[in-house]
C-alpha cells in the first residue's frame, strides 16, 4: 500500500494491487421445451456459468403461439418455447431470479417477455429492483439481419422507448436493449458498418428519449448509462480488438459532445460479445475451436476494450445446434482464460502502442463519416425504410463470397488445405451433432392447453383491451403487458392485439440493384447454359427463392438470389418468414421451374414434406423441381431426398458457381 | 429424381379448359405460354387466345401507374383486399420497363401485397423479362385476355412510371390511375405531362399523418392543372383525390371514380370503341414493328444503309435525301415513285 503500484500492476480504489474481476461467462441456451431448458440452465450454473442467456424458440421470438399453423414445425427448436407466465415458473423453477443476472435474446416480443419475468417475480414475492438482466430489444437489426420484428419502425422504437422509461427506476439493474451489431458483422458487415451503423442505432435511440421529453437530464444521463452493446468478434482479431477501441472511445465522444453527458461512468462503452459464427465452417469443424479461441482474444486482451460479459459458439455450430458438451468445452475455454493464464492481472497493454492507435484512428475516422450520412438520412428509421443499411450489407456479403470464392480471402479446409484426415469429433453414436427430441412440442401444446383452459377469460378480454387502448392512445403499454401476463394471455394474443393496432411490418429485402463481383469462365459458361436452357423453355428460367417458416436469418438466401440473378435467373425472393403454402401458392401462380428454399433452424425437414405435399396438390410436383439449403444434418438429408428434394446444400457448398450449376442440372434434367 | 404425374397442360384443349374452368395452375401455365419466345409456343398461344377471346371482355381492365416509392403495392394490396371482400376476383398484372433486358432479373416482389398475395381469389403475376418493351406488351395484352377467360373479373395492370411503358400500359386499359405523391416539394414531381394527359383518375397518395396536409395542397395544385389539359373524352373530367394506402383512407372514394369512368364509357358508346381502336393501333404497332425488323435485317438494304451512313459520316449527304434515297431502293416504294 505504501509502494506505488508499477505500471504492470493494476490498483483499485482504494490503491491496492489486485486482479481484475473476470468479465460474466454465458452459455446461450434453451430448447425443447420450459422443463427440458430449466434442467439445462440448472445444470450450466453448476458448471460455473454466471449469467443466463436464454434462447427463445421462433414462435415465441416472433409472436405466435406454438400452436399456430405457421409455428408448429419450430416449436423448441432454436430455443425455449414460452407460451404464458405458467412456462415461466417451470422454466425458473429452483433458480433465484434475485441473484440471477439474466440476458434475454428477445426483440419482436422484448416488451411481453419482460412483462412475465416481472409478472413471475411478483406472484413469487421478489421485489423487481433486485432483477437484473437485459432484453436484446434492438430492432434495427432485426429488420437489417435477424427478422424477427412484428411491428414498423415507428411502432417498435417507441416500445424500446417505454421499456427505457420503465426500467431507468422501476428496475434500475435492466439493460431495456442492447445495441447489436452482432447479427451485422453476421449479415456480412466490415469492422467499420458494424461501428458506424450500431453507433448511428444508439443515437438515433437516445434522440427518440430526448424527444419524447418524459425524463430530465439527470435521468436521462442515467438512461444513457443504462445503454450496453451486444458486438462481434471475428478472426481478423487484431483489427476486432482496435474495432472495440474505436467503440469505447466513439461512445465517450458522442455521449459528451452530442448529449452533454458530464458523468464519466455514463459515457463507459458497455458491451456483451458472441464471437463469430459466420466464419465457423462446415468442413473440418474440430477448426473452429481455435477460430473460436483466436476471436476470445481480440475482446479480452485489451483491458481498455475489455468485454463484460461473452458467450461462445460451439464448434460444431455449422453443422447443427450444439450439444451441452459442445457448450461446456466453449465454456471451459473462458474459464482457463480468466483463472488460469496471467490475462487479468495486467493493465491495458496495448496503450501506447503506435501501430494500435493508428489502425483505431482510421477506423474512427470513416465510421465517423458513415454515422453522419445515416444522420444525414434521418436517421436509422428513414435508413432502414430506403433500404439504405440493408443494401450496404448485401453488398457487403456478396463481396465476402466474391472474395472467398476466388482464393482472395484464405479459409483454411474450405478453399486452402481442404483434404485433411477424417475427425474423430463426428465419430460418437450422434454424428457429433444435436438431436432434439420431437415429444418436446407436444409437451409444450399440453401446457398451452392447460392454461388457455384454466384462466379466467373475462381477466383475459379485459387485459387485452387495456393492451390495444394504451397502444392506440400512446399511453404506456408496459403495466397493461404485465397484467396481460398475470391474467395468462398467450405470446400469440399479447402480439396479436398489437398486430391490430400497428400492423405487420415487410423490411426491403436489400437484393435490388446488388450485383456480384465475380467473373470469369465459370460465369460465361453458366450464362451460355442458361442462354440455351432459354432457348429450350422458351423463357429464361425462373427460380423462387424463399425462406419457409420463422427462420429470419436471410444472408443465404439473399446471396443467393443474387448470385442466381448474376449468372442470368429470373428470380422471384419472397423474402423471409412465409408459410409452406404461400411458397407453393407464388410457385404455382408465378409458374417457375424451381423453388429454392433455405431453412437454418432445423425445420427443413416438416417443411420440405409440407412444400412438396403442396406442390402434390397443385398438380406441380415434378414440374417445380425443389432444392433445399440449411444448417442439414446428413442423415435427414437423406430424409428430404426421400421426400423428393433434388438437391440439399449446406455451408460446406460455399462456391456459389458450384451451386449456380447443380441448380441447372436440376432443370435441365427435368426437361430432358 | 422421383417419377411423378405431369399435371401439364400441353395440348391446345387442355390449355383452353383449364384456363376456362379456372384451374390456377392451368391459367399459370398459359400465362408462361404467351410470354414463351419460342416459335412453336407462340403458334400454340396465338391459337389458344383466339379461341379464348368469346370469353374475354368482360372484366374492368384498370392501369395503375406512379413513381417509384409512390406506394403502388400497398394501394393496390388495400384496394385489391377490399375488392375481394365484394366479391370480385382480381387478377394483377404488372409491367416492369426495368426487366427488359438480356440478363437475369429480381422480379417484382410479391410479398409487398402481402394480403393479397395470400388470398386464393386473387392471381398476381410479375411483369415478363422478354427482349423489349414489345414483346413485355404482347405478352400482357395476351396475358389480360387468360385471364378475363378464367373468370377474373378485374385486372389491375401495375407499371413504374418512368419510360415508355405508362403509354403501352393506357393503351391496353379501360381506365387509367396515375398515382402522385403529395411530399416531394414540386407538385408534378418531374412526371412528364404525357403521363398527366393519360390518366382518367389522378390519387395523390400517402395522405396519412403528417403527409396528410401536403396531399391535399398537392391534389388541389394538380387538379388546376389537369384543367388546362385537352381531355380524352368529352364526357369525362379527369378527377384529383386524396388516398392513403397505408391506412386504407379515400381507397373506396378513388374505387367509386375509376368505376364512374367505366360506367360513363359505357354509357356514351366509347367504351367498345376505345377497345377496338386499342386493338387496331396494336395492329399497327406490330406492323410497323415487323416491317421495321424486316427492313432491318434485309441484306441489300442493310449493305445499301451501310454505305449512306458513312455519306452521312463524310457530310455528303442529309438525313433526309438518304432516307429517299434507301426507300427508293425498295421496290415497292420505288416503282410509286417512280410512276
């Protein structure tokens, strides 16, 4: 204490050396159904794990019961399904809500799902200042790269906006929302959208707060405190880490300069991180374990740019969902990290470091210019309606796939160093992968049943109105969304009422005018074929591409749309979530010759044997040739085969040519 | 690859019956038929319209035009619902200038009628990608008569407002809807006055929230100047309203006008007429069309126009003598002239 610490040292408050705390470790979990994921979670927190990171199944991100026609093939299979507050109190049966810090990726329903974790609170007796925890809430990239919105722009920022002045002192340890840029670097962004767009999203939130006028600058300084981030981390991880710099120092700037925020600790970038998926590879998954541990790198090494709290994908997440083993190794490599290596004892080793500086400098600089032409805009809202974003990140991507299908970008065992020996990994009795257990979804429409049957349906009618007047008036619709929650109201009757006041919203879909790099004889060949398959049809041939289900992860689909336009397709993209039937129905009115369908949320196959039960009806089964592409696990390729499916492709098939051409074959195969 | 049954119409009556009983994949498949390139197809589709054409005629064809981000899709998706909840069958059909050309194309996204999109007694088909703003014509006009034949009982004919294709769009419609927008500062927004003499109804759309005042400034600036344009039939004042897709508002009154314009037609005798004058103008545009594509490819004429361009090319000759002069060398032209 009476020595001075070295610069090496790390002091606290009180200036004594110490070690840094580590950042919260996260597992994102849930599936099957509420027993199933409390089991799950329980057993994660006894490994260790500090916080909770719940995965919500589609229909419940999404806003329909799981008992709705377009729900049923998803029901548990990316995440828990909750369909009241009944669900609620099983999914945290035996788990403390007061000592838990619980982070919610929900957007579309943030404002319900919040509403029944108070509600569960209150009928437990825990007063809701002790809750802490984050509801992901962040639209604007919902419409940019995830699509799960319900509502328009207009409409979801102002539930943001409520959910803000609600928490600031009704639960004071809430995040509202988190700022993602997360599912950008996803969609195909660079280091610099994902800082200029994820930056331009915040402004343009704590400018609606400011507007809206419900809080004075003391609150508002605490509302700005209160904003966290949720970013990527991908393999370039020397540019990630300067990427984080940039973040905290664009957010100390813009929170003083633009908002006069004088306390320091408001201005603190706070922020959460998933590494990359996107990078992750199909082929020779065990990989991507050290991709995984080389991104960890670029949001811890930097105490500066430190992250709070991470989660970690599994290796073997381009093949199916993980397994809790997959989870727990992932896991295991945040606790060696934080216990067992020297990271937290030292401070920021990287200021001062002239190369560091520069690289954040120039990073700050173009985001810079990129926050003031979406400024210039009018913001996010006007930047999203224009597809302004939307289209920047297609051409991002696209670029991404030119770059990796010519060799310009290395991705080791996908276009360098493919043969390799066969991996031990997949050898176990499940292929190494996840199965879910299709008896869940029944359990789960049981309990639906059950509640719908026990409630008092006058309390229900009552609540909902309450709901649809507050929406209607612009009066605060939160109180209304908990007593909805404690009279049992379903998922699908809170977003419904809603749907009836704000309307459903369909983003750009951001493929108009993009266009792919890429040349070539593979392209000019391409072209000649379909040149003559022309000549053979008598029309060029036509391609719907579509996304059945949920699903709203839609860069795939969108790359492919454009590459099938590139090499000389009509194609029709109907965009994401759609029913089976409607993708049958436009197949048929528009008379096309195949239906390309992507599928990442382990559906593929309720929904193949629905598109092709379709296609039977109409009398164009056979005519409409089908191909599927998804996260597909061999066996139930085999499945879809069987069904009538011509061709699966999965994120081993990354050479867009490649695919261009088995879709050619298909066609020409079926007029031979 | 799976055996299965063909369900294709592939004769002549099979097309003729499907399309007639109304069967949605029959009507899909003649609409692929008639825009077909390929010689036997079009063989084939000559013959299937013909026989169709007794049972045609009989449904409201309405064009429906606007500048891109004037909110064409969500109006027609409003107008389109309510016209179902009537009991009408609507069939949309559009024409994109933007997809005439020789590579691949997006065509128009469905999903911006979302309701209507989804509903089985509507039938929406993008615009063709054929090699011309001709061939995209006959293709529709052709495509108008399917499916009057399969009962649609009003065809909505969608195009973007810049190029030509406003024109080829009136000239295969009973009446004509230009919509405008009330937000863009300069009341005719850059529309060519071409587009304003076209149009039997105007609807400055998006009248909603705060645009709501500025469509009414708009609407009252237009109607202005829709008075000093000569109108298309003397019976018939073009009329300027006020809508909003988004919220439904003034769908119905614009629905009652475009409906008033047909009624009028009738009424006076000029609807037959305008059908038929439609019909004997396409005549000549495909004469003129096939004589200036046969001229084109001619050999002697070709080798004649290559040497009196580059005349033109040395200023050793005007426009106008080589063009007497490449007449002149065709027979039939020349012995006239000759006499």
């Amino acid at each position: 204490m009476n020595t001075r610490p070295l610069p090496h040292q790390i002091q606290d408050a009180s200036g004594d050396v110490v070690r840094d705390r580590p950042w919260i470790f996260r597992t994102y979990a849930g599936h099957s159904s509420a027993r199933a994921s409390n089991q799950l979670f329980r057993s994660n927190l006894e490994q260790g794990q500090t916080g909770l990171s719940i995965a919500f199944d589609l229909p419940t991100q999404c806003g329909y019961d799981s008992d709705d026609p377009i729900a049923r093939p998803e029901v548990g299979k990316v995440g828990v399904p909750i369909n009241s507050l009944d669900d609620f109190h099983v999914l945290f049966e035996g788990i403390p809500l007061e000592k838990m810090n619980t982070s919610m990726t929900i957007n579309g329903t943030a404002m319900w799902l919040l509403a029944l974790y108070v509600a569960l609170a209150r009928e437990r007796g825990v007063s809701i200042d002790q809750l802490a925890g984050t509801t992901q809430n962040d639209l604007v990239k919902e419409y940019l790269a995830r699509g799960t919105y319900i509502f328009p722009p207009q409409e979801s920022l102002r539930i943001i906006a409520e959910m803000y002045e609600y928490c600031l002192d009704e639960i004071p340890k809430w995040n509202a929302s988190n700022i993602c840029s997360y599912h950008l670097q996803e969609a195909g962004a660079t280091p610099v959208q994902e800082l200029a767009f994820a930056l331009a999203n915040a402004v343009s939130l704590l400018d609606l707060l400011q507007a809206r006028g419900r809080f004075d600058h003391e609150q508002f300084e605490r509302a700005v405190g209160r904003i966290s981030f949720f970013v990527n981390a991908g393999i370039r991880f020397v540019e990630e880490m300067c990427k984080m710099r940039a973040f905290s120092e664009l957010w100390n700037e813009i929170t003083r300069d633009r908002y006069g925020v004088q306390n320091e600790r408001f201005r603190r970038f706070r922020y959460g991180v998933q590494v990359n998926s996107l990078g992750l590879t199909e082929g020779q998954p065990e990989n991507n374990a050290w991709r995984i541990l080389i991104e960890t790198l670029g949001i811890t090494l930097s105490r500066n740019a430190r992250c709070r709290a991470l989660q970690l994908p599994a290796w073997n997440e381009a093949l199916s969902l993980p397994r809790p083993w997959d989870q727990q190794w992932s896991l295991r490599l945040q606790q060696i990290l934080a216990y067992e290596t020297d990271l937290l004892e030292y401070p920021d080793l990287f200021d001062g470091s002239p190369v560091v500086q520069s690289k954040v400098a120039e990073l700050k600089q173009i985001a810079r210019a990129e926050i003031e032409r979406i400024l210039e805009l009018g913001g996010v809202i006007p930047a999203i309606e224009s597809g302004y974003m939307k289209s920047a990140l297609v051409k991002s991507m696209s670029e991404r796939m030119s770059a990796i299908n010519d060799g310009a970008q290395i991705v080791v065992g996908v276009n360098r160093w493919t043969e390799g020996l066969p991996s031990p990994l997949l050898a176990g009795d499940d292929g190494g992968v996840f199965k879910a257990d299709p008896a869940a979804a029944s359990e789960t429409l049981e309990n639906l049943a059950r509640t719908r049957k026990a409630r008092d349906p006058e309390r229900v009618k009552r609540s909902l109105e309450q709901l649809k007047e507050a929406a209607r008036k612009g009066t605060p619709m939160f109180e209304a969304s908990v007593e909805c929650a404690l009279a049992r109201v379903t998922t699908g009757e809170w977003a419904n009422a809603l749907r009836e006041v704000f309307g459903e919203y369909r983003p750009p879909t951001g493929i108009d005018g993009q266009r792919l790099s890429l040349g070539g004889d593979r392209v000019e060949q391409l072209r000649a074929r379909i040149a003559s398959l022309t000549d053979t049809l008598g029309h060029r041939p036509r391609i719907l591409v579509g996304k059945p289900g949920l699903d709203g992860h839609s860069n795939g689909a969108e790359v492919i749309a454009v590459s099938a336009r590139h090499v000389g397709f009509d194609v029709i993209y109907s965009g994401i979530r759609l029913t089976a039937d409607a993708i049958v129905r436009a197949a048929v009115e528009e008379d096309v010759d195949l239906i390309g369908a992507s599928v990442l949320s382990g559906s593929h196959v309720e929904l193949a044997h629905q598109i092709m039960t379709g296609l039977e009806s109409s009398g164009a089964k056979g005519r409409i040739r089908v191909v599927f592409g998804g996260i597909i696990p061999k066996q139930d390729a085999e499945k879809l085969i069987q069904l009538g499916v011509d061709r699966i492709f999965t994120p081993s098939d990354y050479e867009l040519m490649d695919i261009m051409e088995s879709i050619v074959d298909v066609i020409e195969a079926a007029h031979a | 690859m799976t055996a299965t049954r063909r369900v294709r119409p592939t004769t002549l009556e099979e097309f003729r019956a499907g399309v007639l009983a109304g069967e949605r994949p029959a009507v899909a498949r003649a609409i692929t038929l008639v825009e077909s390139q390929r010689a036997d197809h079009q063989r084939l589709a000559q013959e299937l319209v013909t026989q169709l054409l007794p049972h045609s005629g009989r449904a409201h064809r309405v064009g429906i035009t606007g500048v891109p981000g004037a909110g064409k899709s969500t109006f027609i998706d409003e107008l389109g619902t309510r016209l179902l909840e009537r009991g009408k069958r609507v069939a949309v059909l559009a024409v994109d200038p933007s997809s005439v050309r020789s590579g691949g194309s997006i065509l128009g996204d469905k999903t911006r009628m979302e309701r209507l999109a989804s509903d089985p007694r509507a039938y929406i088909r993008p615009s063709p990608t054929a090699g011309s703003l001709g061939g995209v014509a006959r293709a529709t006009r052709q495509g108008i008569i399917v499916v009057e034949a399969a009962g649609f009982d009003v065809v909505l004919v969608e195009t973007v407002g810049v190029g030509q294709s406003e024109t080829t769009v009136a000239q295969m419609v009973d009446t004509f809807l230009l919509l405008m927008l009330g937000r863009t500062g300069d009341s005719l927004q850059g529309i060519k006055r071409g587009v304003l003499e076209l149009a039997d109804v105007i609807a400055v759309n998006k009248a909603d929230g705060h645009g709501a005042s500025e469509a009414s400034r708009a609407a009252s600036e237009l109607a202005s100047a829709v008075r000093l344009l000569e109108p298309q039939s003397p019976h018939w004042r073009p009329p300027v309203l006020t809508c909003s897709g988004l919220e439904g508002s003034g769908i119905d009154d614009v629905w009652v006008q475009v409906e008033a314009h047909r009624h009028t037609l009738e009424q006076r005798g000029e609807l037959e007429d305008k059908r038929v004058r439609q019909e004997v103008d396409w005549m000549w545009a495909l004469v003129k069309e096939r004589i200036e594509s046969e001229l084109r490819h001619h050999p002697a004429l070709r080798a004649r126009a290559e040497q009196l361009t580059q005349k033109l090319r040395a200023h050793a000759t005007t426009a106008s003598r080589a063009a007497d002069e490449l007449l002149a060398s065709l027979d039939w032209f020349g012995n006239d002239r000759d006499s």
